[in-house]
C-alpha cells in the first residue's frame, strides 16, 4: 500500500509549496488527530471536512506524542499515515513532529481548521481555544464537524486489537529502508564475530511427571517421575546461541565441583563454545528443575547459592575480559553470584575499548539492577527488571522505556514485554525515529525460556555488524520466537531464522 498513496504524505515545507500562501486559489481545511484506529468516527468526521473544503489535509501526531493510554500508538505514524492517505477524501497527510497543531497551523494557514463535536458539545477546553485564536489570528476559521457518537479508539484497541504485526513490521522496515533481502544479508554475514560471554551458567531441568492423585491426608500432589531433560542455560544458553548463529565464542563463568559442571562442559564443548570455567568448591552448580504433568509446570525448584563470588575469581575473570579479543562482550547477568554492583564496574573497566558492550539482566525473583549497567552499546531487560531499576510501577510503557534509556545512558535499548513484542530506543541521530516497536511472532507458545538468550545472541551480532538496532530488534525479535516454540533452551540456527524470514515474506506478499 505504501508506495501507491506515497505521494500524498507530504511534509510543512512541501505542502506549504503545494497550497500557496492566502488567499489561494483552492480552499484548504485540515484535520488533526491520532487516527490510531481508523473507525467509521474519523470517517464521517473527514468526510465532512471534505465538504467544506477543496483540498483535505489529515495531519497526524506523531508516535512520540501519544502518551494516554498503555503500548501506544497500537499503529505506528508510518502506517497510520498510509491509511488515511488511501482514503479517497484525503488529498494529503502530514505527520506532525510537534505536541499539538499550532505550528503547523501557522506555518501552512488553511483556511478551516476541522474539529469533532465533542470538543464544542460541552464547553470549548484550553487546547482548543488556543487553535481558534491562532485561526483568528490571519483569518482561518474553526469548523466543528456534527455528530452525536463518539468512537475511542483506545476503546476498540483495548476490546479487541486487531491483528497487524506483520503490517505494523513492513512500516518499520519500509521507514528504515530495509527490505527481507537486507535481513537475509546481514543473517548470513554474522558468521566470524568474535565474541566473549561473560555469566552465569543455569542448568535447566524439565522433569516430565505423571499425576498420581492428591494425598489423603494433606493438600499434597503425588506425582511418578517419568523422564528429566537438561538444557544448559543461563549465560551458557547465550554462547550457546551466539555459537549457531555462527560466531566464535569464549566463555568465562563458574561452575560447582559436581555432576551438572561435567554435563554443562560436555554440552557446551559439543555446541562448539570455548569454555572457560573457574571451578568454584564452595557452591554447587546453579540448577533449576521444574516439575511438569501434562504439559503444565507444577513447581520448580532452585539449587542455588548467591553468594557473591571470591575476590580472587573476581580477579581471574577481570584478567579473561582484557586478555581475550572480542568483537562484543557480553555481560549475561542472572545474579548467581558473578555480578554485584562491585565486581560490575570492575568487570566494565577491562572490557577491550574497540569490544562491542552488550548487558542483559534477566534477574527474575531476585534483587538486581540493570542501571548497575551504565554507558552500554546495548541494554535488553525486560519490563519488570525496567521498573524495579527506575522504583516505578506506574508509568506506561514507553516513558518507562525512555527514563530508563536515559539514566543507563546507553546507547540502544531492546525493553523486553513478553508476548507484546519490543519497545526499542536509539541514541538521537539521523534516523526516523528514537523508538520503535516491534510486535512478537510467536506462533504457537510452548516455553519462553531461552527467548531472551536467544534475541540477546542474534540482536548483539546484527548491531555489531550492522549498528543499526532496527535490524538488529528484528532478527532478535525472529530468533526468540522460534525459541518460544519448543521445550527447553535449544540454540537457534541461521536456518531457521532465515525460513522465518521466507515465511513472513510470502504472507506479505499473500503467497
């Protein structure tokens, strides 16, 4: 759609060239509005804008300046700006980087200035006295369009959101200039990055039961264990992952003297990861077991020790991060023990300077601070860990995002919200947006364990390949999905990606 109605999204100056100065030859009136969802409501109200006018201008505010209602806009100013221009009434759209119309209603001078009726019906607020005046002052005039429904978009977004994922992502990579051959390219071209993963390791434990009944005699389920499957996770399931995509990893952790160590280096040196362990005595191998009958997790239990690791391992693993070479170092924090707020900024100092600087905390349950991860290439938290950082339960999600951008002063941001996607957050520059969001693609949700793993591996590698952190947010956003679709932290390859690629590209192009 966009490329056939793409002449009609203009912007002030071009307009302003089109329209001529007053008093014209063609009358203009203009619109305003989220037009988030665009309802029989903004039809009716365009429709008869168009009657009072010979040319309509729909002028849309921009994605940064929708902040009423929770993930929103549901459609980004991109999409929402080919949809009104494929409406027949419409002659042209305008997106407007400004918080309200007034510029624009000074710099381009229609000649009507259209509003609906609920702005008039019960008295005329603040905002929009201060449009009228702004008329009054060269001669425009305030038209204030009829009708006795009001249709809130928010309202039918938050009933029933429609289903635009894949049409919200072909806007983004349209604004971007990016197409699925592009992200085909920059797939196969992670291969040869050299990178060091420095955390926690976790070794994941699905134990598959049958249920045998209750006991009689307490609220207790009794249940025969029938089979117990390892996944090694944690900081391991990210080398893990950045080693299928292609990369060459080392890995720096600590490991127990125990049973799971042995598994662990075993699977990890089959992955083809370069493992290097600091055998801690003191404390046993992180291991997490969740108990499942019939395909519902009953109860998971922890094996853990917290304890902050010894100055000693501190040391050796200062030395690993500024003696191996890196393309990107990763900062895997689970707080099991490697970070603190201490040995962080230590672990920081000796990251290589030409590294690439990555940190997720995926800290769950337990008290950890992504903010302890300042001046970063790439932050990716999720939105529990962002208001824990910020002490903030009550923001909506893309302030949230923003603060939390602005006090880790890094220099991209991926903000994890589960089965909503990702909000994205960029350094200000020359590009079309600071923020973007990225829906999930998730077909069929199995298990979401290793999803962060998964989108930290190939988002680290894009942007390390690319710097661009939409590309970047893309391929992440593919390989976490795909994790979501199977049991357990399984690596994601390059093919699997890529023929998510291929499928997502058929359904734009409707087979």
């Amino acid at each position: 759609m966009g490329p056939r109605y793409q002449h009609k999204i203009k912007t002030v100056a071009e307009l302003r060239e089109i329209i001529g100065p007053r008093p014209r030859a063609r009358s203009v009136i203009m619109c305003h509005g989220a037009f988030d969802i665009v309802h029989p409501g903004h039809l009716r109200h365009l429709m008869y804008a168009k009657g009072k006018a010979d040319l309509l201008i729909a002028s849309l505010t921009a994605d940064e300046h929708i902040l009423k209602a929770d993930h929103r806009p549901y459609v980004p100013q991109e999409l929402r700006a080919q949809n009104l221009a494929a409406l027949e009434m419409v002659d042209y759209v305008i997106i407007d980087a400004n918080p309200t119309p007034i510029e624009n209603v000074r710099a381009l001078q229609p000649d009507y200035f259209a509003k609906g009726y609920e702005y008039f019906a019960e008295g005329i607020p603040p905002h929009t006295q201060e449009e009228i005046d702004t008329l009054d002052e060269y001669g425009g005039e305030m038209v204030f369009t009829p009708g006795d429904i009001v249709y809130s978009s928010s309202r039918l977004i938050e009933a029933h959101a429609p289903r635009i994922s894949l049409e919200k992502l072909l806007a983004l990579m349209e604004s971007e200039g990016v197409d699925f051959a592009d992200l085909r390219k920059v797939l196969r071209g992670l291969a040869g990055l050299r990178v060091h993963v420095l955390g926690d390791t976790i070794i994941d434990v699905y134990s598959h039961c049958a249920l045998l009944g209750g006991a009689p005699k307490s609220p207790t389920f009794s249940v025969r264990l029938e089979r117990s499957d390892l996944f090694t996770g944690g900081a391991g399931g990210v080398a893990r992952h950045v080693k299928a995509a292609g990369a060459t990893v080392s890995f720096s952790t600590v490991l127990g003297e125990d049973e799971l160590k042995t598994f662990a280096l075993r699977e990890l040196d089959t992955s083809g990861v370069d493992c290097r362990p600091i055998v801690d005595r003191t404390r046993p191998t992180t291991r997490k077991e969740r108990f499942i009958t019939d395909g519902y997790k009953m109860l998971q239990v922890d094996r853990v020790d917290n304890r902050p690791i010894s100055e000693r391992i501190t040391r050796i693993l200062c030395d690993a991060l500024r003696d191996t070479p890196a393309d990107i170092v990763v900062c895997s924090d689970f707080r099991h023990g490697i970070f603190n707020r201490q040995t962080i900024s230590r672990f920081t100092r000796d990251i290589p300077a030409t590294a690439l600087k990555v940190a997720d905390s995926q800290v769950s349950n337990r008290w950890g601070n992504i903010l302890d991860f300042t001046d970063f290439d790439l932050l990716t938290p999720n939105e529990r860990e962002a208001r824990f950082a910020l002490a903030d339960q009550d923001s909506v999600v893309r302030p949230l995002a923003s603060e939390l951008f602005r006090q880790a002063r890094c220099r991209n941001l991926i903000l994890k919200l589960g089965e909503r996607g990702i909000i994205g957050y960029r350094s200000p520059g020359p590009n079309p947006r600071e923020f973007f969001t990225i829906e999930s693609f998730v077909t069929k949700l199995v298990d979401p364990i290793g999803a962060g793993d998964a989108l930290l591996a190939y988002a680290s590698l894009a942007l390390a390949t690319t710097r661009s952190i939409v590309i970047a947010s893309i391929l992440g956003s593919f390989a976490a999905a795909i994790a979501c679709e199977r049991q357990g932290n399984v690596p994601v390859t390059p093919a699997e990606t890529e023929e998510r690629i291929d499928s997502l590209e058929r359904l734009a192009r409707y087979g």
